[in-house]
C-alpha cells in the first residue's frame, strides 16, 4: 500500500492517515501520531495538521 504523501492534512476529531511526524498548519507544533489514531486538538482548539514526516 502506498504512503499518503508529504503534505496530507487531517483535521482534529479524524483517523490518522499516515504514521509520521504531524505539524499544525501555520504552526510550529508538532506531534508524532501513528496511523488509526485520532487527531488531536492543539491548544485546546480544532486544528488541521499537516504530515511533514514519515515515521
């Protein structure tokens, strides 16, 4: 099965598409998240990251 590419964007409340190294869009924070988990808020608020690493 091929990886989702660098650049995916998930939003918080969704399944991780990709295991890796996730970045809040226009953000600095970053957060490992393996692949089936739930995508985490940021600051307590609704984000959208974005896969800037494979795991």
């Amino acid at each position: 099965m091929a990886r989702k590419p660098l650049g995916t964007k998930a939003s918080t409340g969704s399944r991780c598409p990709e295991s890796g190294v996730w970045q809040v869009e226009h953000r600095t924070a970053t957060a490992p998240i393996a692949e089936g988990n739930v995508m985490p808020p940021y600051d307590q608020k609704a984000v959208v990251w974005v896969l800037i690493q494979y795991a």
